[in-house]
C-alpha cells in the first residue's frame, strides 16, 4: 500500500540548524585537538544564538517596521544566523567555551584564554621592534629566510617574562639564539626566549604570566643586543603578534 504523502512543511533553516547541530555534536566528542575542539563548541553556540533571536523575533508584531513579506523573511533569517555565528566564534555569551572548556579540560581552557576578544598578553620585554616575524634578508649571512619570531632591541640585562603560563621544558646554550629557555604551554604552544645573557629559570619550574624567565643580552649569533622571541605550535611557528599585539609597535615610552 502507498503511504500518502506528507503535508507536513519542514523550515531549511530548522534542517541546516539539525545538521549543524549534530556536526558539531560529534567533533565535541571525538575531536583530540583543542583548537577544533573550541570551534565545534562555538558552532553549537552559534546555533542556540540563532534560536534565541528566531524566537526574539516571533515576538515582533506582523506589521512591524518592515511589514511582513517572504522576501523580508528570508533576509532576516540570514541576518539572524550571520550574527549568531559571527557572535558565537569571537566567543559569544561563553556557553561554547564553557562546554569546550568542561571537555577539554586545561588544553581547550588555555584556547579559549588566547582568543578571547579580551585577552590583553603583555610583552615578553619592552623595547622596540628591530625585527618581526616573517620573510627577511638575514642580518648575518647572504640570503632570505623565514624570520620565526620577532626581534626586540632592549638593553643587556632587561628582565624577559614569559607572558603565559606553562612550564620550562629547556634551558640551554643554542648555536644561534646563544642561551636560550623555551617555555611549553597548553594546548601544544611553546615560546622560545633566546640570546639571553643569563637564564633565571630551570627545566621543570612552572611559570606564570609575568614570571621572569631570564635577562636579555646577546649571545649567539646577534648584531646587537636584543631578545628574539618566537611561538610554536605543534612544533610550526606561529607570528606571536596574533595573540600579543603590541609586539607590532612595542616602544619604551
């Protein structure tokens, strides 16, 4: 026997918001990198945002501003899920981060902490700019290379901090940064410290924001005194100037 069909209309918006639903759902619990792992659970945010304001807007009479056509239907709806999911990966009310954070645990609560819009890192040092991260001709020897890092002139024995926490992993004297302390973070990060005159840290000590790691000079191979400051991601470099930027313009006052 044919089943007669159904009259039932199901609204794309309530299939794509299903779908998104469950897409992230499942990165949420299977996901090993904490990076993915706060995108899946700002997309969930981004989904209950977008209901919320869905139902906000049910609460608009008919004939409202901008009287009530298909047309304008559409247009609101897309305004209403572009604002929920722009919302919801700068962070949003925080109920993603909250979720990714519960998941996560300290990796996935050190992500959120770095790409909160109201995040404020301070420098390593304070000084100037001499060199930042990105292609450069080398200062030493002929040739261009990836600078991985940002260079910054200040004084011998400027005290360096460390501007996030993690645990120092290495203390050493390098053929190039001289010495040099390399501080592991959450998360997979790690942040190099090098042509360092002296060190005040050991392999194994944990750090804070602020903890002074060592003081700067210019062992190894440098031009000048200075320190270079450099993050890695799993193992990658990364321009620190995306989570601390003021080393794009970093000046003594």
């Amino acid at each position: 026997m044919k089943l007669p069909s159904s009259n039932i209309a199901v609204e794309p918006s309530t299939v794509s918001a299903t779908s998104t639903t469950r897409a992230a759902e499942r990165a949420i619990k299977t996901s090993t990198d904490p990076e993915q792992l706060v995108d899946a659970a700002r997309r969930l945010e981004g989904v209950f945002l977008n209901l919320v304001f869905e139902e906000m807007a049910k609460t608009v009479p008919q004939d409202g501003l901008y009287g009530h056509t298909p047309g304008m239907d559409m247009v609101q709806g897309w305004l209403r899920t572009e604002l929920s999911e722009r919302w919801a990966e700068s962070g949003g009310v925080g109920v993603g981060d909250a979720i990714a954070t519960q998941v996560g645990g300290e990796d996935a609560a050190f992500v959120v902490a770095i790409r909160s819009p109201q995040a404020s890192f301070a420098p390593p040092v304070v000084g100037t700019v001499s060199s930042p991260y990105g292609i450069r001709a080398h200062p030493v020897v002929a040739g261009h290379e990836l600078h991985e890092g940002v260079d910054i002139a200040v004084p011998v024995g400027t005290e360096v901090r460390s501007p996030f926490p993690g645990t120092i992993t290495r203390v050493e004297d390098h053929p190039n940064l001289g010495r040099m302390v390399v501080v592991s973070h959450p998360a997979g990060y790690q942040t190099t410290y090098g042509h360092l005159s002296s060190a005040t840290v050991e392999v194994g000590d944990p750090v804070s924001p602020g903890t002074i790691v060592g003081r700067s000079g210019e062992s190894g191979r440098a031009t000048g005194p200075h320190l270079h400051f450099s993050m890695y991601r799993d193992g990658e470099s990364v321009d620190p100037s995306a989570w601390i930027p003021a080393l794009g313009s970093v000046e003594d006052p």
